[in-house]
C-alpha cells in the first residue's frame, strides 16, 4: 500500500512523516526498517531533505502474520475504500476471537474479506460493539489510518437506537452518573461516586406498549454505559440479562443498536455520515400492536 505526500516545507523525510503526515515516531522507525520513500518517483532515505513542490510516495509493509484464521463468514458492507472498512454487524456475532469464542468473529471475516482483495493488512477497530449489539462497526484498513482516527479532528460521533422498559415520563434527559466496576464481578458496572465520569443523552422516539424506543447519545465511552445509566432511571434495556429482567421475546440479547456514525475520513477530510435500522424494531412494533 502506497500514500503520496505533497511537499510544501523543507524538511528531511523522517520529520515531515512526524511534523506533516501526523505519524508516530514508532510507525516512522518501522518504515525506515520495512517499508520504502521515493522522492517524485526516486528513492530516498529517511534522512534525505524534501523540497516545496515535491511529491512523497510512502509505502507501508505489508502484514504476513495475521492475529487470526481468515473465515468465510458473510460482511454487510455499508461503506469500503482503501482507508476504512464500515460494517453493519449482526447480532449475536462476537468482534474478536477468545477462548470462549474461537470462530465466527468480525475479525476473522473481514480478514476473510482482505484476501479476496490481495490486501495485505490486519484489522484496526475504530469503535467497539458487545456481542449483542448489532450495527455499524467501523475498521481502519491499515495502522496510519488507524492512527489519525484518534487524533481531535477525527470528527466520531456515535448514535443509538435503543428500546427499553417501560414508559418515559422525561421525554429527554441526560444522565450524568459516574460509573465504576462493580465489587464483585469483571464484567458487571455499576453507579459510583469513585467512579469515572460518565454522561448519556436520551430522546424518547416512540411509545410501544409497555416500552420506549429512544435515541441514545455518548459524551463518553465507558463501558457498558447505556445499559448502566438506562437502568438506573429506572429504564433498563430489553432483554438486557445483566442490568435488566432478562431474555425477552422483543429482541436477541439487549435491544441496542448502533444506528448513527459519523466520521472525518482519515485521508480525504470528508464529514461522512452512516445510518443503520435496528433489526428489534419491526418485531417490536409487531408485538406492541
């Protein structure tokens, strides 16, 4: 994979990469060790001075060592180019391969779905998604646009469309409570004083029965911080077994979906906007009439 530079300071090519491209000084040491810099077509070192007007050519090494065995497992691909990959995952479909999950991850799809292009690189998640959330998944496609996505001008915005228990007597609100680890589980977080600061914003989007669909929005990214937040108003979600009553015919797992992305492309610059229906919606309008 190869990414071209227009040159408009003197520089040698080892600071313009760190001052100019935005690149670590851990990603510049391992191109001077396995990847390659041409200068308007020709061969340079990292050491070599740039000029205003010159074109920098990088090319990044490829990856032979995967971190797991490709799969042939189906991707719904929303959105694709040589920088990012956006997913919408199904639920049920664990992200990355455990012990306790060995098969039928993202991961090993979508290293499924770089072979078939001859790409030759691993898989950088963007955001995260539980097992029981459905959505889209965003994936760089290589480590330097992995690394601009957490630079500020990255732009990511979240959304979800969540449906939760009983009815809303705010129609809005936002939840402020911090969240900690709970004493006696690994998993499992609760509300906190100790905890880290946490805020959720909601918007009730239709009544159904006995239920709420809402509109979610993060101001942080704790763990597990819907849920946790949801159901200490007293609005746990549907079908959540950890913080709510449990298995439920309206939805597999926790009725939550990521249905909003928002992103500045790492390469382009380019405010790109994503949506998603969640796959609880129609059987919960079903089951509400």
């Amino acid at each position: 994979m190869k990414k071209a530079f227009s040159v408009v300071v003197e520089k040698k090519v080892q600071d313009f990469l760190r001052d100019e491209a935005g690149m670590s000084r851990r990603m510049v040491k391992d191109l001077k060790k396995n990847g390659g810099f041409f200068r308007n077509g020709a061969v340079v070192s990292h050491y070599d001075k740039l000029s205003p007007g010159d074109v920098l050519t990088v090319e990044f090494p490829a990856v032979h060592t995967l971190p797991a065995e490709p799969e042939a497992t189906p991707l719904t691909v929303v959105y694709e180019d040589e920088d990012v990959l956006l997913i919408d995952k199904p639920v049920g479909m664990v992200t990355t391969p455990s012990c306790q999950h060995p098969h039928g991850t993202v991961v090993q799809a979508v290293l499924h779905h770089y072979t078939l292009q001859n790409w030759k690189q691993t898989v950088h998640l963007v955001n995260r998604l539980d097992r029981d959330t459905g959505g889209l998944l965003l994936i760089a496609k290589h480590p330097y646009s992995h690394s601009l996505f957490y630079k500020e001008e990255a732009g990511l915005r979240k959304g979800y469309t969540a449906l939760v228990e009983g009815m809303m007597e705010r129609k809005q609100g936002r939840i402020t409570s911090p969240i900690a680890r709970a004493q006696d589980s690994i998993i499992k977080r609760e509300i906190s004083a100790e905890g880290k600061s946490a805020v959720t914003r909601y918007e009730v989007l239709e009544e159904m029965g006995d239920k709420t669909l809402v509109s979610v929005g993060l101001e942080t990214g704790r763990t597990h911080q819907i849920r946790v937040h949801m159901a200490s108003i007293g609005h746990p979600l549907t079908g959540d077994t950890l913080y709510g009553a449990g298995p439920s015919a309206w939805s597999e797992g926790q009725a939550l979906h990521a249905s909003f992305l928002q992103f500045i492309h790492p390469w382009t610059k380019e405010k790109m906007s994503f949506r998603s229906a969640p796959s609880f919606y129609p059987k919960a309008r079903k089951l509400s009439g």
